[in-house]
C-alpha cells in the first residue's frame, strides 16, 4: 500500500477511497493510514490527507447513492427472487433510514462492511438525498480526520522509538500487545463462560 501512496500520492488515496465509498471492496481505510503515517514521515501533508480522504469519502458514497436509488429498485424488482426479497425487506429498510437513517450513514463510516453498503441502502430505501448528504459530509469528515490524525501520530511516535531505542524495542512493543491482546481474549472467554 505504501508503494501505491509514494508513487501516485493524494491521487491514489483519492481514488481508493473514493471507489470503496461508492461500493467497491477496496482497502479506503488501509490507504488513509498508510497516507497518514507516510505523511508522518514528511513525504505528504496530513492537511492534504485528510482534505483529499474527506473529499473522496464524500463524493463516493454519493455515487453509491445514487447507483443504489437509480439502479438498486430497478435490480430488485427485474427479478422474481429478488423481488420476493425486496417485497418482504425493502419497506423494513424504508422505515429503519426514515427513523435512523442519519445515524446510520454517519457510523457506516466507521466500519468497513458496512462503509461499502451503507451509501447503496440509502439510496435504495429513498432515503431523502439532503438528509443524506449532511449526515455523509459530517460521517467522512470525522472519519478521515481521526483515522488521518491517529494514523499521523500514530507513525510518528513508532517512527521516534524507532530512532531513540531501536529495533529491540519495536519488536518487544509488538509482543506486548499481542500479549495484550491474547490477554483480553482469554479474559472475554472466561467472562462468557461464567455467564452461561
């Protein structure tokens, strides 16, 4: 990924991001961190970072909208299957982004499945397109700049221990969280365990 962000810079994290808000399974969030960690490095500006990953989100899932409102109905009414699916799930879907749909589409952002889909629900369930696009706008927004910060200051603190102990220590950092992290496994599972 670092490759593709060193080589074609802003463009490609534009693009990548852009393609995965409008429905494409790409890796827009690993882009946005190697973005941001290279930025940390002083090969791009984290401003331009955050500016071009905000932008892309937004104009993807606007795209994604309207792919799903214009040709989302019109696939699932052209056959019988999924008509029959969409007879039964589509007025659920219309309620659920009448009441919520605000709140969906600012945290579909946040997680990736949900960030490839999210935008297509809207516009299939006629979620109004003002509505959706304040809701979208905030939602990539807050996404690229704490992922583009945390990723930036993220690459920068490695980047330091790095230079000051080493790479010993960066090794044994790594043990330790995946120490941490079996830890916190092991912890859930006895938890669950009690309460059944």
């Amino acid at each position: 990924m670092t490759h593709f962000i060193e080589d074609y810079g802003l463009l490609f994290l534009f693009a990548i991001v852009a393609l995965e808000s409008a429905g494409l399974w790409l890796p827009g969030e690993t882009a946005l961190i190697a973005a941001g960690v290279y930025a940390s490095k002083g090969h791009l500006s984290i401003t331009g970072v955050i500016v071009i990953a905000a932008v892309a989100a937004i104009i993807g899932d606007n795209i994604g909208y309207w792919i799903g409102r214009e040709g989302g109905r019109r696939l699932l009414y052209r056959y019988a299957l999924l008509r029959r699916f969409a007879d039964r799930f589509l007025p659920a879907g219309e309620r659920f982004f009448r009441r919520h749909g605000g709140k969906a589409v600012f945290l579909a952002r946040f997680f990736g499945g949900v960030r490839v889909t999210g935008a297509w629900m809207a516009g299939i369930t006629r979620m109004n397109w003002w509505r959706f696009l304040g809701w979208n706008a905030a939602g990539g927004i807050v996404w690229a700049v704490a992922v583009g910060l945390i990723a930036f200051f993220a690459g920068k603190a490695a980047a330091d221990a790095l230079a000051r102990y080493g790479i010993y220590a960066a090794i044994a950092g790594a043990v330790a969280v995946v120490l941490l992290i079996a830890a916190l496994h092991v912890w859930r599972r006895r938890v669950v365990e009690e309460k059944a």
